[in-house]
C-alpha cells in the first residue's frame, strides 16, 4: 500500500493497493513498447496510427475520445474523463506529440522501432522524446477509470501530431477544437530529474522555453574576376556579419523562471560559484561580463541568460577564380521568451551595420513568445509536494529549456504549461540520439509520480 501523508486523499488511500500500482506501471510499460512499435517517424509523420491506437485503449476502457485533425494522415487523439458532478474547476490537461524524429538503422545496435527491452532498459525511438510520457499519460487515465475516481475536474489526454517539424497539431487544434483542449494548465514534456555530484535530485520542471529563431544573412555584391579583389565582395561582407553577431555580447535577462532558478542552483555546493555572479547579472553594464565570466564555466547557464547565435550553413560561390554576387548564412538563433523576433531582427541588423548584408527570417513557424508560467497554480504545488516526498534529496526547481515544446502556443493561450520531471536523467540524453532508451524503473517511476500529482491535482475529496 502507497501511504499518503494528505489525509485528504481519501480517494487514493482507500483505493490504492499496491497490485493496482504494479498494473498501472505494467500498463505503461506496454503502452510504451506498443506506441514505439507505431513507427511515426516525421517527416512524414503518420501519426494517425497513434491516434488509432489510443482510441482502441480508450474504447476498450470505456473513455470518450476522438480523432481529429486536418489531415486524414496526421490526426490528433483527445480523450476526456469528466468531473463527478458540476465543477468551476477547469481541466487538467496531460499532453505529449505523437511523431518521432528520424532513426538511422545504422547507427542503432536494435532496430529502432522494436520496443526491445534489454538489461533493464526499453530501446527505442520515442523511448525518451516522448512516447515515454504518452504511455505513462494513458496508463494514468485508464487508472482513473479502472478505479472510478471521483475528480474535481476534467482529466484530458491529448496527443498531437507534428511536433518535431511544424507544430501543425497543436496549431489545428488551438483553431478548431479549442474547447476540447481548453484547461486552466498542462502537464507537457521539457522538464526531467537529474542527480548531480553534491548527491541532489534536481526535478527540474520545464515553466518556460527559447524560442528557435531562424535567421537568414544575405550578402550581395558584383561578380569579378577572383584575381582583382573586390571591396564588395560578398563574401567578405558575410564572413564579417557573422563574426559581429556572433561575437557580440546580446543582452542579458532573466524572468521569473531564470531568476529562480539560477537563485536555487547557487545553493548547491555543485554550483555555490555562482552566487556572487548573480546579482551582477540584474545590473546593466556589469551584466555581460558576468554571463561571459558564467559561459567559460558553464555554457548550459549562459545560454539561459541571453539569447543564443549560432551560424550553422554557409552558402556562396562556384568556382575558385569567381568572386560571387551573393553569399548567404543560415543562423541557429535561440531567443529569449520575452524578446520578440522583431526586436531580435533590429538588434542584428544595428549589430552587423552593413547595407550590403540583408537580415531576414526564414520562413516557417514563428512561435510565439510568452512569460513563464506561474509557479502557484495547483498544478505546479501539486508537482512540488508530489517530488519533494518521492526522495529525500530532492530539490524542485522550474526551469527553462533550450529546447522548443508545443508548450508555448498553449502558454500563448494562457494556459499554464509545465514540462513535468517525471523522468529520470540516465546519463546523457538520447532524445533525438542514436539508441535512444528509458529504463523500465524510470518509467514505472515516472508513471507513479504523474498517478500522484494528476490525483493531487484533479482528485476529488481534497
Ligand atoms: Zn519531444
């Protein structure tokens, strides 16, 4: 038996034996293989599959849902289990993307699409990124009625398409199914668990994200003769671009998640350097030195404080003896949630002061930017008291990812959005990596944390 310290959860106490929890993480573990098994590599995405398949688990439960969606080949699936009786409450939204990024055979040691479980661990691509959280979504869910829980709100599973390219999914779905999705918060993917050296747990839940930016640089110039160099050789203007946005120090900002975060990482003995560093970081001139002095120790830190340049593809010329009439950069641009692409865009073109060279964006989605997400919802205290008590060393701290989520167009909606720490760190990541694997621990873990914080959350009785 699972022991509650909040006696208010009379629902759980009553209900939760530990052979219920032995099938919830079962279940998950199934799920999770069978979900891998659905090759929803994207491009091209088919994630209709995984909406099939979720609406066969759901139908053999008995909970409604649908598949939806603009494209007969990459639906969305949403599932609802209503509150007993009226509620003001609004939903609480589980959600996780359906497709996976590409596997190359080659550089597997399994097939990628097995669902192979070896020494302990379930290989796989979608392991970690993010079928791991969908499986553990819907085991939950199925828990919810298996048990007949009373809950205080609405519990809806989503799982949308196109993630890892376009957000097309979730863009469908704001649009023309927003009363489906609608919830006062979400619980997403972006967060994790990490046990540094000083012996910590970090539950790092995911409040807040970068957003990817990515800008076009344009050299123009005559074409001539490489033997008489040119002032207005293109790729010169270019080579000179890139080194004076590259190079220059862009502006330091922390918001609400940032400040916190930094503030809680100082404490530990792993990362105590930082504490004099911090308050430097609020005060103008002192601040970019401060981040710079951050970066030579810790490049994951600086790139949380400013937005991020990153040239990676260059593009001019045909032949040796052939001075281009154009020269172009493609460039990774990670910005701050609060900088608009705008403002970004006007920097840059101040920055690199040079007619010749033209700042434009590429073309594609434009994710919006957003504040983080509050840290005194339900659902965030819930997330807090839930990892605190899982494990004596647990620190619980929000946190920003680098990393792009569907998240910000729900936060753009005004929902409060988290990446949940469900999971365990194992080493490196191998989200988007060859081998890409989840132990069947950190799953059945992982799945017990969301049981508790949906039923601290939703549970009704509290
Ligand atoms: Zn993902």
């Amino acid at each position: 038996m699972r022991r509650f310290p909040f006696p208010a959860l009379l629902f759980l106490a009553v209900s939760a034996h530990s052979q219920d929890d032995r099938a919830l993480r079962e279940r998950a573990q199934r799920y999770l293989i069978d979900l891998i098994r659905i090759d929803t590599t994207n491009p091209p995405g088919n994630e209709t599959r995984v909406a099939r398949y979720l609406k066969t688990v759901a139908d053999a439960e008995g909970i409604p849902s649908e598949v939806l969606g603009g494209d007969p080949a990459r639906m969305n699936f949403v599932a609802r289990l209503k509150a007993a009786g009226r509620t003001e409450l609004k939903p609480l939204l589980l959600m996780a993307h359906s497709d996976v990024v590409p596997a190359d055979p080659s550089q597997w040691t399994v097939p990628a699409f097995s669902g192979e479980v070896r020494d302990g661990y379930i290989l796989g691509r979608g392991a970690q990124d993010d079928k791991s959280l969908l499986a553990a979504e819907l085991a939950v869910l199925v828990e919810l009625k298996r048990r007949a829980v009373k809950l205080n709100r609405d519990v809806i599973l989503l799982s949308e398409a196109d993630e890892e390219a376009g957000s097309l999914g979730i863009q469908w779905l704001i649009k023309n199914a927003w009363d489906k999705i609608d919830a006062e918060f979400a619980v997403n993917e972006g967060g994790f668990a990490i046990d540094v050296h000083s012996g910590k747990r970090l539950f790092q839940i995911q409040t807040s994200e970068k957003i990817p930016t990515r800008v076009i640089l344009t050299a123009r110039g005559r074409a001539g003769h490489g033997s008489l160099p040119r002032a207005d050789n293109p790729v010169v203007h270019l080579a000179r671009a890139i080194t004076r946005i590259a190079e220059a120090g862009q502006p330091v900002r922390l918001n609400t998640t940032t400040r916190r975060y930094f503030a809680e990482m100082s404490k530990l003995s792993d990362h105590n350097w930082l504490s004099p560093l911090l308050p430097k970081l609020e005060n103008g001139r002192g601040a970019i030195a401060a981040a710079n002095e951050i970066r030579a120790r810790e490049p994951e830190f600086e790139a949380l404080l400013r937005t991020t340049v990153s040239p990676s593809m260059l593009s001019a010329g045909m032949k040796i003896n052939v001075i281009p009439n154009t020269a172009q950069a493609h460039v990774d641009v990670r910005r701050l949630p609060e900088e608009t692409r705008d403002e970004v865009m006007a920097r840059f073109r101040k920055t690199i002061d040079d007619p010749a060279v033209d700042v434009s964006s590429d073309a594609g989605q434009d994710m919006p930017s957003t504040e983080p997400s509050s840290l005194t919802t339900t659902l965030y205290q819930a997330m807090e008291r839930v990892f605190t008590r899982s494990n004596p060393a647990a620190a619980v701290i929000p946190y920003m990812s680098r990393g792009a989520t569907d998240g910000s167009y729900l936060r753009q909606k005004g929902m409060a959005v988290y990446g949940a720490a469900l999971f365990l760190r194992e080493g490196e990541s191998r989200a988007h990596g060859n081998d890409e694997r989840l132990s069947t621990a950190n799953l059945a873990a992982g799945t017990m944390l969301l049981w508790d914080v949906v039923g601290e959350t939703a549970g009704a009785g509290r």
